[in-house]
C-alpha cells in the first residue's frame, strides 16, 4: 500500500532520538530562524499553541481576527480559545488561499490581526495581502497584526520572496504529516527580536516542563511512526485505521471532531528529544521540497485529465505539500484507488464556519468556495522516496477510472 503521506525519517532521526539533546530546543530555534530567513524563532508543542500563545503576548482579547474559511480547524480554535472572535474569508478555488478581494471588504474597524495560510505549499500574493493591511491601518488608525500561517508552505516564495519573512510572525507546524517534522510541535519565527523575546516570556511563564515519561512515549511514537509508514507494514496500518479506530489518532485528520479544545498537552514546552529530530529534518529540507516539486510536475505532465477534474496549478515557489485535485465523486475515487493499493488523501474535509462548533461566530453566513474544496478535494501521493514504478502506476489507475 502506497501510503497518502509519509515522513521522510531514517536512521538519521532513528539515531538522534537517543543521542545527547541538552540544549536542543534552543539550537533547533536557531537554525530554524536562520534556515527560513527570520531573526528568531521561538519553539512550541504544538501550531496551535504558538498561535494561542502570541495572541496572549500581544494582548489581544475579544478582538476579531480574520482567517480563511478552508484551513485547518486548530487555527480557528487558537482564536476562539484565546478569547478572540474568528472572522472567516471565503478561498479561490484557484489555489484554495484566502480570496483577497473578499479579505480587503471584510476588514473593518474591529479588525486587530489577519492570518494568512498559504495552503497546500501555494504563496499567497503578499504585495497584495501587505498593501490590504497597509490601507486597512491608514485608515482605520490602528495597528493590524499579519502572521503567515506557513504550516503547508516551508520555503515558500511569492516573486523570489521567501513567505513567512514579512508581516509581524509566522507559524510553522511540525508533526508527523508536515513537511518536516519534530514528532509534534510548532514554532513561530519573527524579525523582531523585541516581540520575540516578549512571546518567549510568556512561554517561559504559562508552559509545563513535563516529565521523563513523556519524553520516552514520544520515542516510542516516533519509533511506531518510522514502522506505521513502512512500504511493507503500512497496509496493515491502513487496514487499522480504516477497519478500527486504534490509529486514527496517527494518520487521520487528528481534529476532526468538531469542538473548539486543545489536547491536555497544549502547554507542555517542546521536548529536547523534539527538537533533535527537526534538527535533523531541516537538513534534510531542500532536498524533501525539491522532490515534491518534481513529483508535482510529474503528475501535473501525466495524470489523466479527466474533463469533470480540477487539477491544481502549478506555481512559481509553491512547495506543494499537497497535489490536490477536486473531483465530482470522491468516495468513489478513493475506494478504486484503495482497492490497487494507493491510499490517496482527502484532507480538509470541513468549511470551518460551516462547521456546528462555528455558527455561533459565522451566523449562518455561506462559504461556497470552501464549502465545494471540503467535499471534493482528494490528494496523491508527494512522499519524497516516492518511486518511478509507484507514480506510473498511479497515473495507470487514473486513466481507467471514469
Ligand atoms: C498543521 C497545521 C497547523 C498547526 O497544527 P498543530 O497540529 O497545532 O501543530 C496550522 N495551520 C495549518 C494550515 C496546518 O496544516
């Protein structure tokens, strides 16, 4: 079984996850800083916590922020959780980030901070996103907090600019399902040594250090990670997750559920043991990116153009953490796949405000554009060993599929 994603992890990290690590959180922040072009960074457990926790340092409270309305659900928790009101923006099915025309009419006077995502690895227009924010506080005479939410898009650039190194912050995530990973966590990255230091404050005073034991269950899930995504164990761990629900926590969308919580853990600091994995992985960066893009190509030159598929575009500094393709008959599509062997993605599945958790902020408003990529979108295979033999199989299926 071809696997829908799979973490580039080998002996390297295997090794490292034993070795010496006093110190490694604060190395990882440096070299992180320095690989992605930011001044500092400032490590988290998770995404979601840094996101939280930056509100906090800069104070904002009952404050609305605008996100888009197709994005992974923990960046409208971290909003909501932080006593903040999430305002949402509808996508462009173009390359599923936030409509900026839509973003410029929803800004108003109440309008404290804007997340940007650049999804699925695709740069948001940032002259554009920087020129809202600039009108936007010329007018309104108030500062407006840009964070790029770069979790899909590490190393990305718009015009040969790196994302996430304008704005005040960017937000990086890194378990196992992201491009590269520390096991789980999240880290931030700024040009402002000030702020930086501000938000490390508020960590140092609102995070648990946890103990021995949970730093031996995160090598233990590391370890069963390595051997879930296996070439030749992962049609077991598939047949689990599908048939079971010991592993859903592993490899499927792990926020699901539609509540607005963070897991128990959220405010244990990031775990030396963590950071000795990301430090091995951001070597491995350029050549992890590199392949996506190539398999990107790939697809984009020889997938069947079915005539009722969207196929996702190809664009200058996309990183393509996902190649996404909208279909009229997802399960369908799925289960052809599944049946040969290729276990293929169908990663967001909710339009956030449309979501039960979310209609108290959104009041009923619609989102059709993230509403049609929730219910249609699949996603293949960009594991960076991906094999030549694997890819022409997965373009052979596609062709006899109707
Ligand atoms: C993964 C992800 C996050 C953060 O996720 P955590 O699980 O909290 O680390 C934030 N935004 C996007 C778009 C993501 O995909």
């Amino acid at each position: 079984m071809i696997p829908r994603f799979k973490p580039h992890i080998d002996s390297k990290e295997l090794i490292s996850i034993f070795r010496r690590n006093k110190g490694a959180v604060e190395r990882f922040e440096k070299e992180f800083a320095a690989r992605f072009g930011a001044k500092e960074a400032v490590a988290f457990p998770y995404g979601r916590s840094a996101l939280y926790t930056f509100f906090q340092a800069i104070n904002l409270q009952n404050d609305e922020i605008i996100m888009p309305a197709y994005t992974c659900s923990v960046v409208a928790h971290a909003i909501a959780l932080s006593g903040n009101i999430p305002r949402f923006v509808d996508i462009s099915l173009f390359d599923y980030n936030m409509d900026l025309d839509l973003l410029a009419n929803t800004v108003t006077e109440k309008t404290r901070a804007i997340v940007a995502t650049h999804l699925f690895g695709y740069p948001q227009d940032l002259d554009v996103l920087e020129s809202i924010v600039a009108d936007a506080e010329a007018k309104y005479g108030h500062k407006i907090w840009l964070i790029q939410d770069c979790a899909h898009s590490f190393g990305a650039t718009w015009k040969n600019r790196l994302v996430g190194t304008s704005g005040d912050v960017a937000l990086y995530a890194l378990n196992i399902s992201k491009m590269i990973t520390s096991i789980f966590g999240g880290i931030l990255t700024l040009q402002d040594a000030g702020l930086a230091a501000k938000i490390r404050e508020k960590r140092d005073s609102t995070y648990r250090i946890s103990g021995l034991i949970k730093s031996c269950m995160r090598r233990l899930y590391f370890l069963s990670s390595m051997a879930a995504f296996n070439e030749n164990i992962y049609g077991v761990t598939w047949w689990l997750q599908e048939r079971t629900s010991i592993l859903n926590k592993l490899t499927k969308s792990y926020h699901l559920d539609q509540k607005i919580h963070f897991p128990p853990n959220a405010f244990e600091k990031m775990l030396d043991v963590e950071a000795m994995v990301g430090l091995e992985q951001l070597k491995k960066y350029d050549e992890i990116v590199k392949a996506r893009r190539e398999t990107a190509l790939w697809y984009d030159k020889n997938l069947n153009r079915h005539q009722d598929w969207e196929f996702p575009p190809i664009v200058e500094g996309a990183t393509y953490s996902h190649y996404v393709v909208r279909v009229p008959n997802r399960e369908k599509i799925l289960n052809e796949y599944s049946k040969r062997g290729i276990n293929l993605g169908e990663l967001i599945q909710y339009s956030i405000p449309e979501t039960q958790a979310y209609q108290e902020y959104s009041k009923g408003a619609s989102f059709p554009q993230a509403k049609l990529s929730s219910l249609s979108t699949i996603n293949f295979p960009l594991n960076a060993d991906i094999k030549e033999k694997d890819l022409t199989k997965i373009a052979k299926i596609g062709r006899y599929l109707q």
